[in-house]
C-alpha cells in the first residue's frame, strides 16, 4: 500500500511524475518524465512516513508531536546523500543527476533504468543459479562499492532488494540511504534502520565500529541468498548463541551448497559472513581478489557439463576478442569438442540491433590439438562494460584471436580499439585477426588491413595474419588458429586442428 505518494500527473519542476516504483521507511520512489529532456528519470522523495504527512497542496507536514530537529537532520543528510552520489561515475552505481528542494521536503533525480531487482529475480527464478551468473553479478557489485568505499561513503543496507538487473542483465547498486545512516547515528533506535539476515551484528549496537567490511557482509548475505534459497541467520541471533557457547546457527555456504558450486567461491562467502568485523574481508579489492582468482575461470565451468580429457598433459589457453555481434561465441561452437559454456543476458538498448543477447562473462569451449594436448577456448565480451572480464581471462594466454565485423560502420576504429585494449597481451603473445562478414560488405579488403596495420600501426612491431573468416565455417576459424599456432610452433602444422 503506497501512503501519501504524490498522484500521477503532477509537476516538480521540469519533471511530471507517471508513477510509484516503490515506498521504503524514509522515502517515496517515483518514474518520472524529464520534459527538456524528453527522458525517463526516477525520482526520490524524502518522506519518513511515521514523522509526517501530505496536506491537500503536496506539502510534507510534520505529524502532531514528531521531533521537528529529527526530521530536519535526516533531511539534511538526505540532500547530502545526493552530493556524494553525483560524485560516483560508474556503471554499477545508481547515477545521480540533480537534487531539489520542494514542498518542504528534498528529491533526488536518478537514472531510470527498465529491469527489475535482484530481489523479484530471485522469487521469480525457476531453477538454479550458476557459478558464472553469480560471479558476473557480483564482481562489477565489488568494484562498484570499491569506487564507493575509496571515498569514505558506505551503503549499508546492501540486500537484493537494493540491487537492480538491468535489461542487459548488469547490476546496479541502489539506495545509499544517507539518511538513515545519520538516523542511527543519533541515537533515536526507533529509527534506526537496518535488514535482519543482511545486517552485520555492528549495526545492532550503538557503539558498533562500521566500515567496507559492513557493506562486504551484506554482499556476502546477499550472494549467500542467490546460492541456498535463503538468507543467512540474523547477526543477533548468531552472537546470542555465541555469547551461551551454543554452536553457530549459521549453516556455512560450503556445506550448504557443497558440489554445486566450487570451493573458492563458497570459501568466499563465508569469509564476507564471519560474524567478527575482523574476520572478514577487510576491502572489496580483497574479496574481488578472492573471486576472480587464478582458479576462478576454471571453477565458473565445474558442473555445468561434463567433460572427460583424454590423457591431457598440456593445456593452452586462446583468448577471442572482438565487438558485440561479431560471432565470437559461433566461432568457439564451431571449434569446440564440447558443449560451450554461454554466459548470455538479453541484449541493452545498444546493442539489440546487433543480437538479442550478448555476452556478459565469458563464453568457453575446449579444442582437442591431439591425445595429449588441448587448447582452452575463451570468449570475452565484447561491451566495454565488462572489461574487468578482459584482464581476468587473458591471463596465462597462449594467444589473441581479434574478429572484426566488416559490416560495421568503422572497423578500422574497431582495430585500433582492441588492439589498445590488449595491447599488454599483444606485446608478450601473437595475434591473429578474422573479418567476418565480407561477403556482403567487401570493403575494406585484406590489402586494406593490411595496409593500415603497416602505416598505423608499423610493420616491424605487428605483423599479424588477416584472414576472411565466416564464424559458422570450421575451416575457416581453425585456419586463424592454425597460423595463430604456427607463430609460435611451427611443428603445430601436424596436428588436426
């Protein structure tokens, strides 16, 4: 039941509020149409309901015998919730774009974005998560609240309802709640506000020290949630039982979802949930660590399908780049002996008109050079978004395998782009490069490629082989991994790839 919501129709300056996206303890949440910029915003109002009431005009009024100094301070703090948000610039944080003062209360202007929280995914889910799924959610969640905590802020109420999925399938972080931090800083406990199972055990105590291990404790809670069905125990209920020398009532991720999904990750989200602030990750660069670690690409696959080597000595690894649409994860099905693993989401806005998904961890296939020898087949993603994917899966590369699409308005941008992107790699390992799509768009030609590689980027330092490629053709992508392969060995001319 929405209280007190403003109605469809009226006017805040330039924006016209169409709707109630949702009502918390402290604010009143609208979609909102921005007229100059003929955009959708969402639109945060500060309104403690059990403080205050609407009169007839819009106006918040104080309710009779409300601590008038209470509201004032938390709606001080709300406004400079706004200033700090402003401050962020990343793709997992809610952008802010304007606050305001107006009847009698404050709002902030944020991006709206079409989608829906993690927390109406999960009642909704029928099935279960994979490890890629969590670990494509979560590490852009970590290096959106590393950017955070880097400048002394805390969300402190990280929970799934507060994480939004964007049509694309990307993570936002919402609601950063400044208010009711200041709330339970002052004292008033009958305002303070924190999520039972999702709040770390300093937040039910006045003099409980709060820092980015709070904030990685909801996470930890959160991930806990996507992985066992439900919430960890509340923090209270665990030191209660603590403090009688009971066991704790907190099942551990590694025992609860043993087999299911690999150790590190559940070693990981028991660490973000120990009940002592010290015992817990201490930064979300360490938890970023311990998820994307050397063993992370490999432990994301583990039962997803089942795949028997046949006497493997030696495994290399081959990385494919390139822009959305371009047939990466065709050309990896094509080569693969195996079901390839995808990590698909529906396609954005910006990229529907090249495929109705894209890529938003990595795609995996696995090619067999001979008895005792394969080759690791790895597709990163080709929006810039997830380039935290990029660096995590080129590392230990054999080598770069760069696909171009020919239809594309600039591929020599497209060139210049990927190979600044990978350049570390590059410099140390070969690349090969495969246009696709020249049937139907013939220009540029390989001589062209070639020619501008020679004059853009010298002949000398990056000589790579071009080929014309189609992405569905075995032979066609084999012979890039055949001359990537001969770069490097050229007795790889005697297996059958």
């Amino acid at each position: 039941m929405i209280h007190d919501a403003l109605p469809n129709g009226t006017t805040l300056h330039e924006y016209r509020i169409e709707s109630v996206l949702g009502q918390g303890a402290f604010a009143i949440t609208y979609k909102g149409w921005d007229e100059h910029l003929q955009s959708w915003v969402a639109i945060k109002e500060y309104f403690p309901g059990d403080l205050m009431h609407r009169d007839p005009s819009g106006a918040a009024v104080l309710n009779e015998g409300a601590d008038a100094q209470l509201y004032e301070w938390g709606l001080s703090r709300f406004v400079a919730e706004a200033q700090v948000l402003a401050q962020f610039k990343h793709p997992n944080i809610v952008r802010v774009s304007r606050y305001f003062a107006a009847n009698r209360t404050a709002y902030i202007v944020m991006d709206y974005e079409q989608g829906e929280s993690l927390n109406d995914f999960l009642a909704h889910l029928r099935g279960t998560i994979d490890e890629t799924f969590l670990r494509g959610l979560f590490v852009p969640l970590l290096q959106g609240l590393k950017v955070v905590h880097g400048k002394h802020y805390l969300h402190r109420d990280v929970k799934p309802g507060n994480i939004y999925l964007r049509g694309d399938g990307s993570p936002v972080l919402l609601d950063f709640g400044a208010a009711r931090v200041e709330f339970g800083a002052s004292g008033a406990d009958a305002m303070s506000v924190l999520t039972p199972r999702y709040a770390p055990i300093e937040q039910y105590t006045a003099d409980g020290e709060q820092g980015p291990w709070s904030d990685l404790y909801g996470l930890g809670a959160t991930m806990y949630r996507c992985i066992c069905g439900e919430a960890p125990v509340e923090a209270n209920r665990r030191m209660a039982a603590r403090d009688d020398g009971l066991p704790d009532p907190q099942k551990p991720a590694a025992t609860v979802a043993a087999g299911r999904f690999g150790s590190e990750l559940l070693e990981a989200v028991d660490w973000a949930l120990a009940l002592t602030p010290g015992a817990r990750p201490q930064s979300a660069t360490e938890l970023i660590a311990r998820l994307t670690g050397p063993t992370a690409a490999k432990t994301a696959t583990q039962g997803v399908f089942q795949y028997q080597p046949r006497r493997v000595q030696r495994v290399h690894k081959i990385v494919f780049a390139g822009p959305v649409g371009v047939g990466k994860t065709t050309a990896i099905a094509t080569l693969s002996d195996a079901p390839i693993v995808r990590t698909e989401a529906n396609a954005s806005d910006m990229t529907r008109s090249r495929k109705d998904a894209t890529t938003v961890a990595m795609d995996f296939g696995v090619m067999n050079l001979s008895d005792t020898e394969r080759i690791h087949l790895y597709g990163v993603p080709g929006q810039e978004r997830f380039d935290f994917m990029w660096e995590i899966l080129t590392k230990g590369a054999l080598g770069l395998v760069l696909l171009l699409d020919n239809s594309r308005r600039e591929p020599f941008d497209d060139l210049d782009f990927y190979l600044r992107a990978f350049r570390d790699l590059i410099a140390t390992s070969p690349i090969a490069i495969g246009i696709n799509f020249m049937a139907g768009h013939p220009s540029p030609s390989l001589e062209d490629y070639h020619g501008y590689l020679a004059q853009k980027h010298g002949a000398e330092t990056l000589r790579p082989p071009v080929f014309e490629v189609d992405a569905r053709d075995a032979h066609d992508v084999g012979l890039l991994i055949e001359a990537l392969l001969l770069s490097i060995d050229p007795g790889v001319e005697d297996y059958d790839v």
